[in-house]
C-alpha cells in the first residue's frame, strides 16, 4: 500500500467522523438555540476546522479528484476556506454563518463523501 492510499482513506474518516460529530453536537437544536450556546459553537467549529483540514490534504494528496469529482472539490476547497476564516480570521466569525453552513453545505458533504469517494 502507497503512502497516498494510506493517507487519503485516513483524512476521508476524519471528515466523517467530525460531520457526525457536528451531528451529535446540534441534536435537534434549533438556530436560536445554537446561537445562545457558546459551548456548542465552539464544538461545532472545531469540528469544521477538522473537515477543512481533511480537505486540504486530500487535495494536495489527490488533486486527480480536481478532474474526476469536481463537486466533491469544489466543496473541499470551501471547506479549506472556511477553516482558514475560523482559524486565522477568528474575530469575525459569525455562528449565524456557521449555523447556516451547518445546514446547507454539510448534508451535501455527508452524501457526496457516501457516494463518490469510498
């Protein structure tokens, strides 16, 4: 097994695993709930911080997925994006954002990671 197969398979499983743990986090909370709860937004962006991370090595890793998945790259580098907003642009994070991140962009992620890349 190449280092690249080793590798890219490993930052696929980091990605799901945080996108279920963004899952676990909100349970059934609502918006207003989530941007009351400081606690949970902060688990929340670490997690996103996780999955833009993943993104980014997978690219670099395997950038024939540029060619090949282009929906599933374009969401990777937006993920990348974001986790360089939260993690460098930190004061001007707005969980109303966040939130609506969660909710739009991250079921597409979870269906296009079970349904292209294995």
């Amino acid at each position: 097994m190449t280092a690249k197969s080793r590798r890219v398979p490993q930052r696929l499983s980091d990605m799901r695993e945080a996108l279920k743990n963004i899952q676990d986090d909100l349970g059934c909370m609502t918006k207003a709930q989530f941007l009351e709860d400081g606690k949970t937004q902060r688990a929340v962006i670490e997690s996103i911080i996780v999955i833009g991370e993943a993104a980014n090595h997978i690219m670099q890793l395997d950038p024939s997925i540029e060619q090949y998945h282009p929906e599933i790259w374009r969401h990777f580098k937006d993920a990348y994006g974001m986790r360089i907003i939260l993690t460098h642009e930190y004061f001007r994070v707005d969980a109303g954002v966040v939130w609506d991140t969660v909710q739009t962009e991250l079921p597409e992620m979870v269906r296009l990671l079970s349904t292209s890349l294995q």
